[in-house]
C-alpha cells in the first residue's frame, strides 16, 4: 500500500507568539496518535546561509535589506528537498516559520510582495497555515532581555502583525488567539490538525 505523502503544517507569527512551544506540544500528539513526525525552524541556523541570518538577527551584519530576505528565501531552499524526502516518506513536517514570515516581515521592511512571493513561490507548499497572534506588548512582555533587530521594535512588529492578518484573509490561512495559556491555544490548534491528519476523537 503506497504511504500517505506527509503534510507540511505551518505555524507563524510574531515574534513571541509561542510558535515555538505550540510547535512542540504540537509534534507530541501527532506522535501520540502513532504519526511520525518532525519540526523544522526556520530559519535554519545550522546551514550556511542560516550561519549569517543569525549574525544579522544579532546585530552583528547589516546587510541590504533585500539581501536579508533573499537569505531567508534561499534558507528554505537549502532544506527544500530534505523536507520534500520526509513528507514522501509518509512524515508530518511542522515548520516553525516558513513562506509567510519572509511576506510578513519583508514587506513590513517596504519591500515589494509580489517579489517576496515569486522568491519562495516553488519552494513545498504548506498544507495548511495557522497564525498565532498576539499583541505586540505580549511579545514584549513575554520577552523582556536580548531581543533581535526585529524583535526590538515594536512599530515594526506591529506592521507585520497587521500584515499577517491581512495575508491571512487573503489566503485563508488559520488564526488563532494566541493571548491565552499554553495549553487552551493548543487545543484550538489540535481540532483543525484532527481534520488535516483524519484523526476521528
């Protein structure tokens, strides 16, 4: 019998969101419902390209902005086929940011959506998007210390904020509130993966 090809679940949001928690609670009960699974984050600091990514997050390069974003393209292609080889295999992959940071926060930079879309427009595509969001005073209230260039302004979030939700009503992607504990945003998560995955509860 041919293996179900794998989905790609995406999680996004701002910075502080709990994409990162949810992601991982996540990953726990898709593996308790006897599904393997992975997460991905994004971006991938271990490549080449994530290496200087990560200098920029910290402020350590300053590159043209149009540069940073083609970074955060090209990350994705670097691990494009490794993810495509686990979801043949039948894997759930949840990426932890994907196609729709590089729109939210590039285009929150001023840069043109239509050539932010065109940069990631072969790359896997998600099988479904759920936003978390938040406020941008609960981002900084849930992250007080050592936050990066993005993560420092709090203008700057809120436009991409915005920008999520607006890209969200355009695509249908999912948002959920993600104001609340750890656990009651995962079960508003977990019902619409039941239907990804066709998990009967």
């Amino acid at each position: 019998m041919k293996k179900r090809h794998g989905p790609l679940i995406v999680i996004e949001g701002i910075d502080q969101s709990g994409k990162r928690t949810q992601a991982r609670l996540l990953a726990k009960e898709i593996r308790r419902h006897g599904f393997s699974c992975i997460i991905w984050d994004f971006p991938d600091y271990k490549t080449i390209l994530g290496k200087h990514l990560n200098a920029y997050l910290k402020g350590k390069e300053r590159p043209d902005l149009h540069v940073v974003h083609l970074l955060y393209a090209a990350n994705k292609w670097e691990v494009a086929e490794r993810i495509n080889s686990l979801r043949r295999r039948g894997i759930v992959v949840i990426a932890n940011r994907y196609t729709p940071s590089n729109l939210a926060y590039g285009a929150s930079h001023g840069l043109s959506l239509d050539w932010l879309t065109q940069l990631e427009a072969d790359l896997p595509s998600p099988t479904h998007i759920f936003i978390l969001d938040v406020l941008v005073k609960t981002s900084f209230g849930r992250k007080t210390r050592q936050r990066d260039v993005h993560e420092q302004n709090a203008a700057y979030l809120e436009r991409v904020r915005k920008l999520y939700l607006r890209l969200a009503k355009q695509y249908n992607w999912t948002v959920i509130n993600g104001e609340s504990g750890a656990r009651a945003v995962h079960r508003k998560l977990w019902k619409p993966v039941t239907k990804i995955l066709g998990i009967k509860e």
